[in-house]
C-alpha cells in the first residue's frame, strides 16, 4: 500500500530523506515525538545532580551516599532498557514508550518526600527506569528511516533528547533559585518543590506519542505484518534469537564506555567543578550544561559521519570511524582529569563532549544492521550496556574517597580506550570487517539480514 508523504521513501515506506524542521505525518512528526519524549525522560533523571550542593547538606548525604544513588540511577534502566526491547518487538515502540514515561513521572514529583540517605537512593532508582525509552526511540527511528539515513535520524533523535541532561543542569538551579527569591520558600523546601516541573513535563510528552504518534509509516504497529510475525513467538524466544548475536554483546559493552561515561561525566561533573573549583551553583550548573547541551549537534554528526563512511566504504567505514572516535574521546577524557586550570578544564570537556557522543551516534549508526529479525533485543542490549558501563564506572571510580575526582575521570578515559577496541572483532558475512572483506562462501539465506541472530 503506498503511503502519503512528503518525504521520498524505499519499498518498505521508509523515509530516504531526513529532514529534522519538518512536521510532516508520518516520518518526521515520529521523528519529533520521539526525541521531546525521551528529552523529558533525560530532564526527570538528571534534574537532581545540579542540586546537589542543597540536597546533600539538607539530607547530610555522605560521599559514598553520592555515589551509590547515581549507581542507582543507572542500574534502575539497564534490565528496563534490556526488556523494552522485546516489548517494542512485541507492542511497537508508541505505547511502550509512552506507557513507562507515565509510570515513572509521578516518580520524580516523589522526590518531594525525601527524608534520608536511603529513600534518596530509591528515588533515584525508580527515575532511571525512563532511560528505557532511549531503546524505544531507537527502534521507532529504525522503523521510520531507511538504511541510507538511518545513521543520521537516530543520531539527531538521541542526541537531541540527550541535551534533557544539559538543560537539567542549566534549568533545574534557575527553577530553584525562583522559588526560593521570588516565592520566598526556604531553600531546604524550595530544591524539593522544584521536581514538580520534570515530572508535569514527562508526563505530558507521553500523552502527546500517545495522542499523535504512530508506529510505522502504514500504521499502528499492532495492525503490522511485522507485529503478527513477532507475535507468533514468545518473549523468551524473541529475546534469545538477539542473545545469540555476538555482534550485539560488543557494541553493548563499546556503548558502555561511550554513553556510559556520557552518563558518569553528566552525574559528577557540576560536583566536580563546584568542588574542584570553588564556582558557585548557577556557574557549576552552566559548565555542565554545556557538557550536555554538546548532544544538539556531537550525537548527530556521529550518524552523519556513520553513513557517509558507509556509502564510500560499506560497514567497515561505519566500523572504522567508531572506533577512531571513540578512541581519541578516551585520551581526551584522560587529559581532562590532568588539566588543573578552570578555563582550560572546560575547554577539554567541552572537546570531550563532542567526541563521546558523536561515538553514540556511530554505534547506534551499525546496530540497525546487525539483525532485523531482532532489532528491538539488539537495540536494548546496545542500550543497557550504556547504563551497565554508566553504573560500572561510578562504582569502581566515583563511589567513596579511593580516587580523587581527576584521578577517576583520567582512569575512566583510559577504560574508553581500552573498550573501544572489541569494535575490531565484529564482522559480517555479507559485508566484512575492519580488516577483511566480505566471506566468500556465503549463501543467499546467510545473506539475508534476518539471518545475523545466529552466531555466524
């Protein structure tokens, strides 16, 4: 059936253009949905960290208290994250995205309620469940684009949402701030009352996907031949057809270290400034935020550059160029943490920033191509290794007093480095690897790209 649209689109009505201004329905107003309902999932879970300074001396939060609810924050999504793949499979991304943003909003109004170390620590448990829909909006854009543009829309979409972090930073203190001058609410009430907002705001961009979304360019993904294929089988089979890939178990555990350390650096790095530094809260929050904001532009190039490498060098361009940068962002991670001057920290951070998130995108511009049959499993294993790296590194480098903060962010560029280097061993019969060609001995059926679950 074709399909109205503005946009050119392949056989399957995928979009073949990308165009980020426009609304048309269905492509780009998907497009759109998605990245503002995963923005405000990214606003909800790191409005906390920006205050920080207030929280901890309101609720006398020790260091290691710290560190195990920004843990917490990352190991509340990495099995949600792992899950909604399957459930997008299953159920499409619309309702399942929209449904966990629902569930989780009332959460972050909670923080309202707060009285100890270890409800602080819950909290912050529960909200990292939204990050789960970075999976759905992956899926949705792999669903909506086709393969010549796919890099490049599912990097503007994450990298987009992604600046929900730095806005956070920037907003979360000006919103404070009001209340307390303004309002004339004490401080100690004011940082609990500001949490009002992300939660209203995450809950209003779920109803807007489930209003005016729309799965798939032919329609809701219930309706799908796809939808009726997937659900012939179980969830358990749906998920272990995408386990047995091992492509995906190397761009998980590459995507820890690239999103993950995105994470890590957006959890600490207003503390860090604040503390290394002596800035105050509103310049710590803005150095932050500029980390974050880097996403409108860093995340996108890196699907930018992941289909321009494929279209002159195949899948081994799009290898190549995630390992490269993903590689230089290491060593300039490993640098900032031995910069002992404010302006030139910031400087190095704000490089850092580009090059981890323009490796987002590269990864996230192969995962579309390792299986089609389980996209949505591959799309959450990628997924939860970002939030498994993320509570990793703030478990071994940020959690207690073992390292001081520089000391951890120099040995957390040197893990980037040393993970980005599993990239080497990934291969497709079809299509080769870093350094080798295409098998020789492949047949049509091993050609096919529903055939990459298996470990071939």
């Amino acid at each position: 059936m074709e399909i109205p649209s503005s946009l050119p689109v392949d056989d399957e009505q995928k979009a073949t253009k990308f165009h980020p201004l426009s609304l048309s329905s269905p492509h780009m107003r998907a497009f759109h949905l998605s990245w503002l309902n995963l923005f405000s999932c990214f606003f909800s879970t790191f409005s906390i960290p920006p205050l920080l300074p207030v929280i901890r001396d309101n609720l006398n939060l020790t260091d290691t208290d710290i560190g195990h609810a920004g843990i917490a924050s990352f190991v509340g999504s990495i099995f949600s994250r792992l899950a909604m793949g399957p459930l997008c499979d299953l159920l499409g991304p619309r309702i399942t995205s929209a449904t966990l943003s629902l569930v989780t909003a009332p959460i972050i109004i909670s923080t309202y309620f707060i009285s100890s170390p270890s409800s602080f620590i819950l909290v912050r448990f529960l909200v990292g469940f939204s990050l789960a829909n970075f999976v759905a909006n992956q899926f949705w854009m792999s669903c909506m684009f086709s393969g010549c543009v796919v890099g490049l829309a599912n990097g503007v979409s994450a990298g987009w949402a992604n600046m929900g972090a730095g806005v956070a930073h920037l907003v979360m203190p000006q919103i404070y701030f009001f209340i307390t001058n303004s309002l004339h609410v004490s401080s100690f009430t004011a940082w609990r009352v500001s949490f009002v907002v992300p939660g209203i705001f995450q809950a209003l961009t779920a109803i807007m996907v489930l209003a005016y979304g729309q799965d798939l360019p032919s329609g809701d993904y219930k309706y799908s031949k796809r939808a009726q294929k997937q659900q012939k089988q179980s969830f358990l089979a749906v998920l272990v057809n995408g386990l047995g890939n091992y492509r995906g178990w190397i761009l998980g555990l590459t995507y820890g270290f690239s999103f993950g350390s995105e994470l890590t650096t957006d959890n600490i790095i207003a503390q860090y400034f604040y503390d290394r530094f002596g800035v105050n809260l509103r310049v710590a929050g803005l150095i932050a935020a500029s980390f974050g904001l880097a996403n409108f532009f860093s995340r996108p190039m890196g699907g930018v550059l992941s289909d321009k490498m494929a279209k002159r060098f195949g899948i081994r361009g799009r290898l190549w160029g995630l390992w490269i940068v993903q590689t230089t962002s290491g060593l300039l991670c490993l640098f900032l943490g031995q910069v002992s001057s404010l302006w030139s920290s910031v400087a190095v951070m704000c490089l850092f920033s580009v090059f981890v998130q323009a490796a987002s995108g590269l990864t996230f511009g192969v995962v579309p191509f390792v299986s089609v049959r389980s996209l949505g499993v591959i799309s959450g294993m990628t997924g939860s290794g970002g939030t498994v790296g993320a509570a990793v590194t703030q478990l071994l480098l940020f959690s207690g007093s073992k390292f001081s903060k520089q000391t951890s962010i120099s040995l957390m560029g040197l893990m980037i480095t040393i993970f980005s280097l599993p990239v080497t061993f990934i291969y497709f019969p079809k299509s080769g690897g870093m350094f080798c060609g295409p098998s020789a001995n492949i047949n049509s059926a091993a050609e096919d790209a529903e055939d990459y679950h298996l470990l071939v």
